[in-house]
C-alpha cells in the first residue's frame, strides 16, 4: 500500500531542513513520514531510494489447444489405393507459380495431370503447416496453418479436391515429436517454471550430465532451466508422456482428417519418449503411442499412415504400432544389388520373407542420412538405375518415390547435406529456372538440369521417365504386384526370382543383375501351364513343364515379368 502515497521531491527536501535542531519527537515522526514516501538514507536524491522499475515484457501469445472432434467425410479414393506407389514431395521445390521462386500448393496443382500420368497413386507432402525453419518446415510453429509461402488452406482444399479426381491421395507431414522454439506453447513453457503449460515440454531445472545423442549435448540451458532439444535448439520436445500433450496432438490429426486428407507420415516415432541418457530411442511407450494415433486414423474412412523409424523399421510396420514404416537399410541393399553385388542380391531376395506387408520400400529421399539422390549413388548408370527401381516398384509394401528420382535428377550443383538434396524439380532444360518458376529459384538446380529433365525424357521410350512409368503401369493393373504375397523366392548366381499371388492371378518376376546374359530354371510354378510376357511385351512365351519347371534366358541387366496361364 505504501507505494499509493504521493511524495515529491521538494516536500521531502523542505521536511529535512525544517527537522534540522527539532525535538527528537518530530524527528522520529519525520522519519516515518519519510519512510512511507521511499525517502530516508543517506543520500539526498530521489533515484537512491526508488526501486528500479520492473523490466517491461511482451504479453504472452496465446494458445490455441481447442478440441477437435471426429468428422470423417469419407474417401473418394479406391479401396487399395494405398498399395499403389507414392511420390514424396517437397512442395518448397517442387514447382512455383507466382514467379518468386518459391514451390507452392498452386504450383503442385499444375503438375497432377503429370503425376497421373506416372503412375502415382499417393502423395506425400513434406511439412506445409507453418513453420519457424523457412525451409524444411519441420520446426512447426502452427499446427493447424498453411506455411504462408505455400498458400493457404483454401488453397490446400482446392489442392485435395483436384488429387482426388485424379485418384492420387495426400497424406502430409506431421512433427509429434518436437515443435519450434517459436510454437506458441513453448514460449509460454520457457517463460517460467510456474507456467501452466511447463510441463507440456520436457525440462530440467538443470542439465542433466551424461547425455550424448547424435554427437551432442541434447539439453539446452535459458534462464528458467534447460530443456531437452537433440535434433536443433530450436527445436524443443514435446513431453509425450503428458495426456494433455498427447490429446493435443490428436486434435491436430483430427483437424487434417476432418478437411480430408488421406494419412500421415509421422517424423522421428523412435525419439518420442526418454527414460535416461542410455535409454533415448524407440522406447515402449513410443510403439503403444503410435498405435493410438493408428487406430485414431483408422477411425475415418480408407486412410494410411506410415512412419519414419530407421533404427526399427520392422517394429513400427507392426499391425499394433504404426502399422506401415519406410524400409532404412533395405535402400542400400536395393542399389547393392542394382551393382551387382551377390550378397546384397541375397539379402534383398530374403527381406520380405520376415518383414511385415507394412514396409514400405525406398530408394533416397530428403535427408541426407539415407543416401546421396539416385543418379550420383550409381554415378549415372542408367541400366542399374532401372534395375534398382524395378526392384522396389515390383516387391512387396508401398513404395514410395522421391520426387524427380523418376528422371534422375543429380544432387544440387555446389550444395551440400540436405540442401543439395532438396532441389527444384527439373521440369526443363533451362540451366537459369528448370522450368520451376518464372523468377530466380530460391536454391541452385540439380547438377544435370540441361539433361535430365522431364521435357528431355517423356517422348523417349527407352528414358528412365518411361520406364518408371512402366514398372507404375505393372503396379497398377495387376492386382498380384500391388497386394499379392510374395511366394518361392530364389537367387541363382545373378538372377532374383520371386512370385506374386492375388485371387487367381499369379505373377512371375525375373531380374538379372549381371553383366551377361543368364538362362535359369524356374522352379515351383503350376505344372502344365504358360509364361505369357508382360513386361517387355516383346518377350516370348514360356511353357512350365509337367514338374512345374520353366527355363527362361533373361537377358543381361534386365527385368522380366510373366503372368500365369492355362
């Protein structure tokens, strides 16, 4: 209450003149006078004796943690369309159409004829929602926004109505794992240890000691404690193990589904939760969480969901967590054998004997930890190039393409990391644009630009372009490729053999990665009957004799792919 009193400067100086020979009464009754204005000591000014005002702080932004329930507008997809193959897409990259040299929703919509006419059957978005990074768009700064670079979410609307005429669905991005510095929740988190939303991130009133994850320390020191960052300090993680959080997110799912997109890819489900500094990575509670989000996707019509796990691919493609996983490790196996490599041969032959339907295979994709692009892997061997791509196109799982892999774009030219990974799509030959944009891209083109490009490739039969859109077309009409098991698979020195079995249709694949020509004796197959070629269609018939043998020449560093008849 003493801070209501009014006190200038010049009655309190006059009260100390005026006390100078007074009664020790008046001078006890100045003191306490002068006590309740901020007056007293030794000093006669007012600034010795006035507490400095309090530092002046930004209010607090506020939150947006509204509940979201169910309404599922059902799918006009067709039933299997997720057997069919993906492209992964960086819309950033991808193709703009306001000229300032930025990918954008608009820009996505112009290409889906061309997607179509590919073969795709789903699209994976990298993250659109807004973003703190400007890039990557994996430091989610809004989970329920349009990055305003890409366009807005009428635009995302327009975007989801035109792939679905097409028969393409979308599934996008989602960052459960940790948000952005800047997310709304973790500045209320940061300002203080009595936050309400506190315990929403994951906090020490100190570092920890003894924590090294991906070559460094993961805690990060502010003046209200340390809290737990391993991929960037601007990137903070979320406390998983807190139900609110957890319901958060499933909120955020909610809002996409209810707009109608198809799925999700779910970022880093192996670094959820952390029990301790040894005890950081794929976690149980984290399965039993991507289960929940599972079966929540699978509470709306005809939807997908598929994680990135490279530590346990296998576990996360488990029907009781997220029921599909990116298969890390078989990619390199995949391109070991497009070499050559006998061992890696074996190994690619013995992959679905044990992993589950959920795999879903890859080549490369957007981090560098996966591989250099396709083209620079194989140093421009276009034969392995087709071998390696027919090799996860024809297998079991869902495959998914990383965009402009089909025309075998290179690394950026004079980039590094992830960057020269995530370049505009060469749509062109022109080495200033790419055909991307009508501006100045906002990074540097793939190194081979002038001569791998879509304009280059669709008219040539024998372009990498078309024979990506042959392995689709397989894919796509026959239902054994897309859904069927995957039976009696063999290595007999450089061929890979296997089956495919749906309903009655069964399919023979052959692939030969040697230097020369190789005949094989195929084995298992439905005595009495014919081979009938399907891929090349130029290829001759086969007939399986009463044992159910075949002998087929496949010619060096080529795929061949029969159908069964009576």
């Amino acid at each position: 209450m003493f801070q209501s009193f009014f006190c200038p400067n010049s009655m309190l100086e006059n009260h100390r003149i005026a006390a100078n020979r007074a009664a020790l009464i008046i001078l006890l009754a100045l003191s306490v006078f002068l006590t309740a204005c901020g007056g007293g000591g030794g000093n006669n000014t007012a600034a010795s004796t006035t507490p400095p005002a309090p530092p002046v702080t930004q209010p607090l932004p506020p939150v947006d943690v509204s509940t979201i329930m169910l309404a599922d507008k059902g799918s006009a997809l067709a039933p299997d369309w997720q057997r069919g193959a993906f492209i992964e897409i960086y819309v950033r990259g991808y193709q703009d159409s306001d000229g300032d040299g930025v990918g954008d929703l608009k820009g996505l919509i112009q290409r889906l004829d061309y997607l179509k006419d590919l073969g795709i059957k789903g699209i994976w978005l990298m993250p659109v929602t807004k973003s703190q990074d400007g890039d990557h768009g994996y430091a989610v700064s809004d989970y329920r926004n349009i990055e305003t670079a890409y366009g807005s979410l009428a635009d995302f609307d327009e975007l989801l109505k035109q792939a679905h005429d097409r028969g393409i669905g979308i599934i996008i991005d989602y960052v459960m794992n940790h948000s952005a510095a800047q997310h709304p929740l973790f500045v209320n988190s940061r300002d203080s240890d009595r936050n309400a939303y506190r315990d929403w991130y994951v906090w020490q009133a100190s570092a920890p000691t003894g924590w090294n994850i991906y070559g460094g320390n993961p805690w990060r020191t502010v003046a209200t404690g340390s809290y737990f960052a391993p991929f960037w300090d601007q990137m903070p993680d979320f406390n998983l193990l807190n139900p609110s959080v957890v319901e958060y997110h499933k909120n955020n799912l909610r809002f996409w589904l209810n707009l109608g997109v198809d799925g999700f890819r779910f970022d880093a489900v192996g670094n959820l939760v952390e029990n301790g500094p040894s005890a950081w990575l794929n976690q149980p509670r984290n399965y039993t969480l991507m289960n929940e989000m599972r079966l929540l996707v699978a509470g709306y019509s005809n939807r997908y969901v598929v994680c990135e796990a490279p530590d346990d691919p296998k576990g996360f493609a488990a029907a009781d967590a997220c029921g599909g996983a990116f298969g890390f490790q078989l990619q390199i196996d995949l391109l070991n054998a497009a070499r050559g490599n006998i061992d890696a041969i074996n190994k690619v032959s013995n992959y679905f004997k044990t992993s589950p339907i959920g795999i879903a295979p890859i080549l490369a994709n957007h981090d560098s930890f996966a591989g250099d692009r396709i083209w620079d892997q194989l140093g421009g061997n276009i034969n392995q190039y087709k071998l390696a791509a027919a090799t996860y196109l024809l297998m079991p799982g869902t495959p998914f393409i990383y965009y402009g892999e089909e025309i075998g774009i290179a690394g950026g030219a004079g980039l590094s990391g992830d960057s020269k990974l995530r370049t505009p799509m060469s749509w062109s030959a022109d080495t200033a644009t790419g055909g991307f944009t009508a501006g100045k891209p906002f990074r540097a083109l793939a190194a081979n630009v002038g001569t791998q490009n879509v304009a280059a490739q669709q008219s040539d039969a024998n372009s990498l372009l078309s024979f990506y859109k042959s392995m689709l077309k397989l894919r796509n009409t026959l239902p054994s490729i897309a859904k069927g098991s995957y039976d009696a698979p063999f290595v007999s020195g450089s061929v890979m053999g296997y089956q495919r079995k749906f309903a009655a249709e069964q399919t023979l694949v052959l692939t030969n990665y040697g230097q020369i020509a190789v005949t094989t004796n195929v084995a298992n197959l439905p005595a009495g009957q014919t081979l009938n070629a399907v891929f090349p269609l130029n290829s001759s018939r086969s007939a399986i004799d009463a044992n159910g043998a075949a002998s087929i020449t496949i010619p060096a560093q080529s795929v061949r792919v029969y159908t069964v008849s009576p």
